[in-house]
C-alpha cells in the first residue's frame, strides 16, 4: 500500500527533478521546492516506499540509476492516427494507483463506440493472468487499461484478448520491433520470454457488457528488474529487446493505444475472423509439442493453432481438442 508524502513536499514535484538520472543535492531540491531538507529526505524515502529506485549519491546528493522518461497524456494523444483521439471519452495518467483496470471497472460504462483508458507509473495491485502479481518497476514499463462497452454481450467473447493481441503485437512492430509472437491465450513473447501480456475483465449488466483490457508491458529492464520478474518463475524480456533503437514509452503508449481502439471498432462490427490469420501468423506455439495443464489434469499435444472463437485447437491422440480461453495454462513440452 502506498506511504502518503509528508504535508508540504509535492511528491510528482520532487520526482520530476530526479526523472533526468543526474545527481541532484539535497540543498537545491529543498530551494526548488520551498521546503527544508528534512522534507526532502522524508520525501525521498516516500518515493523509495512506493517503488521509485532512487540512489543516495556522494555529497548529499540523490539520483534515479538512469534516465525515466515519464508518460505524458497530451503525447500520447499526439501519437493517434487519424481521429481516434475523438474516440475518447477520457485519458488519464496516474502517478500511482492501486489497478489501472479496478480504477476503470468502477466507472460508469463508456458510450457505446467511446473508451475510457487509464495510465499509471505505479500500479500497487497490478495483476496478471489468475491473479498473479504483475510486477513493473517504475519507469521500465507501461501499465493500460482501456474501457469498452458492447451493446450485446455475446459479442465480448475470449478471443477479444486475442485479438487485443495482434493490436500489441502490431504497435510493437509500429515502433521497430522484430520477431514479437503471441502464446495462447494473453501472452506476448519475444524470443520465448514474456514482454507483456492481457488481462480481460468484464461486467455484465442488463445485456450491456463493460468490457476493460489491461496491458501490462515489459519496455526496459534493468539486470535488477529481470532478476526480480524471473524469481517468480517468469522468463521475462522488454521491448527493447527486440527494437534496434532505443524505445520512446510515450511513442508506444501512443501506438498501443492507437491500435487497440482500431481493433475495438472493428471487432464489435466484424468479431475474431478479420484477426485470426494475424493470430496464427503470430502463433508461438503453431505446429509445437505443448502440455495443457486445466485444473489437477493435463493433456499433450501438438498445437495447431485456434479456431474462429479463438479456442486453442490440440492434436492428441490422433483428434483435435477444442480448448477454451480463461481454462487452461500453456507450457511448452
């Protein structure tokens, strides 16, 4: 749970003199900012409580281990194509919030064809797949979620985050990624490690579905950071990994959500069957030996990739297993 900055130190004021990775003393950040040094420690010592790496240097002095670039709404605006940014019916970006996806889930649905999307630095409570811990050290990563509403709620089927899917891996490849892939069901992967991946949650009201697709999104990682991911038994990678070029985590807040309002739009006209070739020419596991775990019991099999639901389809025993999205874990053999 997050620690309250004391009363008279701005915690966003005192971390956006530190977001440059330059050493900063505590005397002139307690100038700046019209208060003593005492609160500039207490301040410190706060942000160090919610998550935020900040190093004590030589002469009193603090600094990030490297530069952060912080995500910026009207940026991020900037980066959408066409008039998509009409789309919205709001775009907020949180320094900290317990989840980006309970923060939208408490809202009142969007009009239908209008998002809600929320952004944070630090997400307390973030969650992955089943519950899992979603782990993001500040700075190194992008934590979305985007709010939809679909008139009918049959059409907020599972292979929605498929198809949100491909619209990660295609803002990835907007901005120079290489060999991203996809693991059945949620998961994106560059060369078999996890660089982000879906969390689908849905309320059901009156037919009305309010649908809220969380992004969780690996962009940089420090040696420290990946040790911490990798002690939870994730292969972790970043998509700087895969980029030749440094990556602008504005530039793909932008892309990210620039192509998942595009797949919204046309998933609620046309469902799964425009992104299922994309799907299967991102398949991880196509034509691989995979063990399906559901419950206490597992099957083994070949994958052969997912029907027009999005089921993952398993040859076994010489007959093709149809396997919902949300019942079972992939791993492959």
């Amino acid at each position: 749970m997050a620690v309250p900055v004391p009363r008279g130190v701005d915690h966003f004021s005192l971390l956006m003199r530190l977001v440059d990775g330059r050493p900063h003393s505590g005397g002139s950040l307690a100038r700046e900012l019209g208060v003593s040094r005492d609160a500039i420690c207490n301040g410190i010592d706060r942000l160090r409580a919610q998550g935020v790496d900040i190093q004590t240097l030589a002469q009193r002095s603090y600094g990030l281990a490297a530069p952060v670039e912080l995500l910026d709404a009207r940026r991020i605006r900037d980066t959408l194509r066409d008039d998509r940014g009409a789309t919205l019916r709001g775009l907020e970006v949180l320094f900290e919030v317990d989840s980006t996806n309970t923060r939208l889930l408490a809202l009142t649905p969007p009009p239908q064809g209008r998002a809600d999307v929320c952004m944070s630095e630090l997400q307390h409570a973030g969650r992955g797949r089943r519950g899992r811990r979603w782990i993001a050290p500040f700075g190194a990563g992008i934590a979305m979620s985007l709010g939809w509403s679909f008139p009918d709620a049959s059409h907020a089927k599972p292979a929605l985050s498929l198809a949100a899917g491909v619209a990660i891996a295609r803002a990835l490849q907007r901005t120079g990624a290489h060999d991203i892939r996809l693991k059945w069901p949620n998961d994106v992967w560059f060369n078999a490690r996890k660089v982000g991946g879906v969390l689908l949650e849905l309320r059901v009201q009156d037919g009305l579905a309010h649908v809220v697709i969380g992004v969780g999104l690996n962009v940089s990682l420090t040696a420290a950071a990946r040790r911490e991911i990798e002690a939870t038994g994730v292969r972790a990678a970043a998509a700087a990994d895969a980029c030749p070029q440094p990556v602008s985590r504005n530039v793909l807040a932008g892309a990210l959500l620039d192509e998942l309002l595009s797949m919204l739009g046309r998933f609620e006209r046309e469902g799964f069957a425009p992104f299922r070739d994309a799907w299967i020419g991102l398949d991880a596991l196509r034509d691989r030996r995979a063990r399906v775990i559901a419950g206490e019991s597992a099957i083994s099999g070949t994958a052969r990739g997912v029907d027009e639901d999005g089921a993952l389809l398993l040859e076994s025993g010489g007959r093709i297993q149809r396997l919902v999205s949300g019942e079972v874990s992939l791993r492959l053999t």
